[in-house]
C-alpha cells in the first residue's frame, strides 16, 4: 500500500521535468533515498550498470573525493525491500526497468549515500537535465511528497 501511494506521488514528477531521464535519475534518486529516511524507511542505493564499470564504482566506494569524473554509472535507482523504485515506477526485477539494455548488465547494491550525493555535487552527467534549473524544482517536488506523508502519519497516529 505504502509502495502504491508513494507511485502515485512520484509519477507527476516526469510530466513536470521531461528530462529527468537524462542525467535526472541521481538526483531523483538521491532525493527520493533522503525522503524514504525522514518516513523512517530502509532504502539503500543501487546502480544499475555494466559489468566494467563495477571497478570503478569500487574505487568511489574506497575514496569518495579523489576519483575523476568518469561516470559509467547508467542509471541509479532506490531499493526498498525488493522492490527498485525510479521516476518511471516500481519494479519487482531491476532487469525490468526501463533503462536496462545490454550495457546494464549488473547492479551495484548498497551504494553509500556520501557517493551518490558527491556524484551529484560533481558532475552534470547529462546536459539535458539542466542542474541549476530541475535539481531545486525536483527536490521541491520530493519535498511536497514528503509534507503529504508526515501529515498522513500524524493524522493517523
């Protein structure tokens, strides 16, 4: 039910920042990670990538603030129990979702947050999304969500 509530919240987002697809999906992801913490959720960070980029994401892991800008991480998406959530939806399968094809191979799980949030601060990734201008707006937008779900909770309690 939680899943089905919090979809349907998320879904607007792609109407509003058509390009959330294209270089979004971190700071979507990102947000949603930090919205799911504050409703006291366990969700943990996945990347979903191929199979020579596992190296590289190791070396992130290992030193947050020396690694070059070399992102071969396609797509970045939040676990919560099994199921993965991006902007597009909520998936049983992470081979299911819609920015898998044959370079996203693996996933990554368990990325540390601190990683993801340099990744973000770091780099523009795609120049479609355009930081400056979609990173407040979806960010304000994960915000609302969280507003309507705090409010719920408290309501209910």
């Amino acid at each position: 039910m939680f899943l089905f509530k919090l979809y349907k919240e998320i879904e607007p987002i792609n109407n509003d920042i058509r390009s959330i697809q294209y270089g979004g999906c971190g700071v979507f992801a990102l947000s949603l990670y930090n919205l799911l913490k504050k409703l006291n959720r366990k969700p943990t960070i996945v990347v979903v990538t191929g199979k020579r980029a596992i190296k590289w994401i190791d070396a992130w892991v290992g030193n947050v603030s020396k690694c070059e800008a070399n992102i071969e991480a396609h797509h970045i998406v939040i676990k919560l129990g099994k199921s993965y959530i991006d902007n597009n939806g909520i998936y049983n399968d992470w081979r299911k979702i819609e920015h898998c094809d044959e370079r996203n191979q693996v996933i990554y799980e368990n990325l540390p947050v601190e990683v993801l949030e340099e990744w973000v601060n770091k780099f523009t990734w795609n120049h479609r999304f355009y930081m400056k201008e979609h990173r407040p707006l979806l960010e304000n937008k994960i915000a609302n969500i969280y507003n309507k779900f705090n409010k719920s909770l408290v309501v209910s309690k």
